[in-house]
C-alpha cells in the first residue's frame, strides 16, 4: 500500500490561488458594471455562483497540469509558462461550463425546487478574456514577488556575497 503525503505548502498554494480567482472574477466583473453598467446585470448571489463555479473548474485544471508541484522559492520562467497555460486552458473550461450552465438554465427554470433565473449573471467572451490576464498577472507576479523577497532576504540589498567567476565556453559544457 502507498502512503500518500500531503504537502502543506501545495495546499496552501491551492488556497492562494483560489483567492486569486476570486479576486480576479470580482474585479472582472467590478470594471464590467463601471465600464458597461448598462450591459451588465450583476447581483451578489451571480457573483458568488459565477466565483465558485470558477475556483472548481480553474482548480481541477491547475492541479491536472501539476501547479503546486514545485514551489514558489524556486518561480522561474518554466513556472510563469505553466501558470499561463494553466489560466487559458482553465478559462477555455470555464467558458464551456458555464455556457452549458446557462445553457440548462434556460432550458428549465428549476432544479429541485431552487430557481435558477439570474443565477450566473451575463458574461461575454471579454470578460473572460479580461479575467485571465488578471489571474495570469496576480498568480505569477505573487509567485514572482515571493521569489524575489526570499532571495533579497537571503543576499541582501547588495548581493556581495558571491564569489566573482570568469566562465569559458557556452552552454552546458562551460567551465570555470
């Protein structure tokens, strides 16, 4: 039998970006009704349906594309890459579910006894849009922003505390 570990700083990276996705659906949909109030109907119970459908669907698909594999202490390009690749594909998910969502909702008007009209309010291809360039600025630049605390904390100010170096060759047969 395998003995599965759970990794506290994974999970809460999940958490983290979680967060981020409600920060950045709220925000999305704030600028919307300031730019478009008369385009945009939104209520807090929308908000709330639209947040939560998207922490699942954006959190499956991070955690299928192994997000909270490595950790924030060592961000670096290939990290930024994945976390854009996991937002577009996560948005790509979450435009199809919700288009099936408010697909069966006009289709019926209740489910089990709950009504289901104004429940995702209305969302148009730039609101995805809008909102995965949020996500991707507040995901990496978080992960960036811790990198670059952590090595400022453990170098300093100056970064002196290296041993100068001269490189011959290229690549990954340089030698020194």
């Amino acid at each position: 039998m395998k003995i599965v570990r759970i990794n506290e700083r994974a999970i809460l990276a999940f958490a983290f970006d979680c967060v981020m996705v409600l920060v950045s659906w709220s925000l999305t949909m704030a600028l919307a009704q300031r730019l478009a109030p008369a385009h945009v109907d939104i209520s807090l119970k929308s908000l709330v349906a639209l947040t939560m459908l998207a922490i699942v669907v954006q959190g499956t698909v991070s955690t299928i594309f192994g997000m909270y594999r490595s950790l924030w202490r060592y961000a670096s390009l290939p990290d930024v890459q994945r976390i854009v690749t996991c937002v577009i594909s996560g948005t790509v998910a979450l435009a199809l579910v919700v288009d099936v969502v408010t697909a069966a909702m006009q289709a019926s008007t209740q489910v089990a006894g709950v009504s289901l009209n104004g429940l995702l309010p209305t969302i148009v291809t730039a609101h995805f849009f809008v909102n995965a360039l949020l996500l991707i600025v507040l995901m990496a630049g978080s992960r960036i922003t811790y990198r670059s605390l952590k090595e400022w904390h453990a170098y300093g100010k100056t970064g002196l505390q290296g041993t100068p170096v001269l490189m011959l060759g290229a690549g990954d047969t340089a030698g020194g």
